[in-house]
C-alpha cells in the first residue's frame, strides 16, 4: 500500500504560506496597491495592524486554535512559535514539532481560519468561530476515518499472508495522539456522530394520496 499524510496539500498550503509570510492580509493588499482595503486593522478583532505577525497573537484566532487544541493537547502553550509551525517546548531546551496529530489539528486550524478570513472581505460574508471550529473537526474526523480504515484494511491483508501489519503500526505513529493502541479515535469530539432521522410529520394541506393499488 503506498505510503500517505493524513492531510491532503490542499489542507496544508495554507499554514505553508502563513509560515512563507505569503498570507494576503489587509497590510500586504494596501502596499501592493491591489483591491486597496478600506483599512489595515485586523478585519477579525479590530486591533492592531493586519499583517503575518499579528495574526499569530490575533485574539480571534487564538481562541479558535485553544479551542481546536483544548480537546487533544490542553497544555499546549499558544506561542508565536506554536502559532506559526506547530513549534513547541523541547525537553532538553529549545523547539522542537509537535506530535504529527497536533502539527495536523494546526495546519487544519490555518485552513479554514484563513478560508473564512478571506470571505470577510472579498465576500462580506461574517466570520464566525464556531462554524470555523466544526468545519476543522469535521474535516480531521473524515481524515481519521480514512487512515482507520486502511490501518483495518491492512490488518486483514496481513493477517492474509502471515506478515506483521506494517501498515496500521505506520498510522498510529503518524496521527500520534488522536488515535488509541486499538486505532479507535481517542476524542470524543472527534468520533463519527450517528444521528437518527426524524420523519417529516404529514403536511395537513397536502390531500392524501390514494392508497388503492
């Protein structure tokens, strides 16, 4: 089986720009001259300058990144370098990544911050932190659900040909921590939500339909 991320580049290009510094902000769009924007100041908390080093200390995004992180990595501090790269304390001094499962929650966090950001403006479409923080679940639980089900897949094979399941020993260390010894998601903000549909009760404008065959 060949070899993949749990994220696609499209889920990641966005926390490789902001890291490239090649984010547009309001700051970058005026001194470019391109769509000049009415104003430089943070379209999200509408404090200080926007550009790349302040939507690293944004309180906005801030508290979206502490919420997405608050459920899998709660004593992960939101420094500049954590914000910009998933950089955090190393124990022998110094930074070092995260774990792959937490570098992931953070590159999705950018994602769709930076999507909805973009609407702000160009679309004068609301930001709104709750829908960027279930947007970023979502889209992590699809991801888990696909490695899963090549973890059980490669399982069965090997089981198949007598071989040890290198696949599945594979992913558990890639998505480190959001998955358990047994490949079950650990969070339960993250496990699939099974619903049950309610039916549409009869409209009593509508004429009933002739029930004779």
């Amino acid at each position: 089986m060949s070899r993949q991320t749990l994220l696609t580049p499209p889920d990641k290009i966005n926390a490789f720009k902001l890291y490239h510094r090649e984010i547009w902000t309001r700051h970058r769009f005026y001194h470019t001259g391109i769509n000049l924007p009415s104003s430089v100041r943070c379209r999200l908390c509408k404090t200080g300058t926007e550009d790349t080093r302040h939507l690293l200390s944004c309180s906005t995004i801030k508290s979206i990144m502490g919420a997405v992180m608050q459920e899998i990595s709660p004593h992960t501090p939101l420094t500049e370098p954590f914000m910009l790269c998933a950089a955090i304390p190393a124990l022998g001094g110094g930074l070092t990544l995260a774990p792959p499962g937490i570098v992931a929650a953070h590159q999705l966090t950018w994602k769709f911050v930076y999507s909805s950001f973009i609407k702000a403006d160009l679309l004068d479409e609301p930001f709104v932190s709750s829908y960027v923080i279930s947007a970023i679940n979502y889209r992590l639980r699809e991801r888990l659900q696909g490695y899963i089900f090549r973890a059980n897949l490669d399982t069965t094979l090997a089981l198949g040909a007598g071989r040890p399941p290198r696949e599945a020993t594979y992913i558990a260390g890639e998505v480190e921590p959001l998955l358990d010894e047994d490949l079950n998601i650990k969070y339960s903000h993250l496990k699939p939500q099974h619903t049950t549909r309610t039916p549409t009760p009869p409209n009593p404008h509508t004429p009933a339909r002739d029930q004779r065959s």
